[in-house]
C-alpha cells in the first residue's frame, strides 16, 4: 500500500519542466554565448591590431637602418610574408643586408598569426602570400631610397610607388597601415570598422 501511495505522490512532483523555467534557462544560454561570442571578437580584434602594430614598427625600423647603415639603395630590404606547412596561419617580416660577401638575413619575425594581410592601393588589393612568392607579383618586399627616405621599388617586388595602404584584418575587424610612398610615412589609422 506505501509503495503504490509513494509512486502517486512522485508522479505527482515529477510533471517537468513549465514554461517559464523553458524560457529562463534558454534566456541563460543566450546571454552565456553572447558573452563568450564578443569575447571572440575581442581576441580576433587584438590579434589584428597586434600585426598591424608591429608591421608599423619593422617598417619604421627598416628606415632608419636604410638610412643610416646602407651604402646604397636597396642594400636594405624587408619581405613580409605569410608561413608554410604548419606554419601557414603566421605572418613573418625578415629583413635582409646586401653587404660585399654576398646578402644576409636576420632571422624571420613573427608579426602576427590567424589574421589576413592585404596591401595595395584604393583600387586593388593583394593578400600576402607565402616566402616563395614574394618573388613575384603578389609578395610585398619593401625597400627605401638611402638618399630621401622614400619607398621604392625593389628589383624582385610589385611597385611600390602603387601601394598605398597595408590592411590587416582577422574575422570582422580590419586595421590600416597608410603609406606615403613619396616621403616614406607610415601613417597608423584606427579600427576601420568604427
């Protein structure tokens, strides 16, 4: 009789979740992967002010080392490009020094990883592509004038007097670079997507 009496009153507790419970606990969820998904934006906007910070410093630096260490124009490049193989998702800069032994290279720098980098001009764009074809059109290898500071056009690069801006972006943020090829400037604009 207990046993029969006791399954009554836990089919009577036992009836489930109502409606308002449903919607607090989705309401819960929503406001849970709002948080962690501006969250994510937050850490993608980083990483690509991040790269686009430290490109605006190596090529500030690759300057003023043409400027007061190289013997001619040229003699100090920089390349940027995007890593191979495992590596594939990281952007490097290395800078390079034509000296009378032949040419030397530092080691390649991390500037970024999981982001996109795009230069050109208003009217095109071109994404940084991997070490071996910075040889050709699509590789961005700067290079100053030891004279006047001003960006020119390496024997191995696309012209730079053409290049006008440096884009990083990752997901929705996106940085600028602005070049001034004529003077050499590098000009640090804010998150394009205020």
């Amino acid at each position: 009789m207990r046993s029969a009496e006791s399954k009554k009153r836990r089919a009577k507790s036992n009836k489930g979740l109502s409606l308002i419970e449903l919607l607090v606990v989705i309401m819960l969820i929503s406001v849970i992967l709002g948080y962690v998904a501006y969250n994510v934006n937050v850490v993608n906007g980083y990483r690509a002010r991040k790269c686009k910070n430290i490109l605006a410093s190596q090529i500030a630096e690759l300057k003023v080392r043409t400027l007061s260490k190289a013997v001619k124009t040229g003699d100090v490049y920089m390349k940027v490009y995007k890593g191979k193989g495992s590596n594939a998702k990281n952007i490097y800069s290395q800078v390079f020094y034509k000296t009378t032994a032949g040419e030397e290279k530092e080691e390649p720098v991390l500037i970024g990883s999981r982001v996109g980098v795009f230069y050109g001009n208003s009217g095109s764009e071109k994404e940084i592509l991997d070490e071996e074809n910075t040889k050709g059109s699509n590789g961005l290898i700067i290079t100053y004038n030891r004279a006047n500071g001003s960006m020119v056009e390496s024997p191995t690069s696309t012209a730079l007097s053409t290049v006008t801006m440096i884009k990083v972006s990752a997901n929705e943020k996106v940085y600028k670079l602005e070049l001034v090829p004529a003077t050499g400037k590098v000009i640090n604009k804010t998150d394009l997507n205020q």
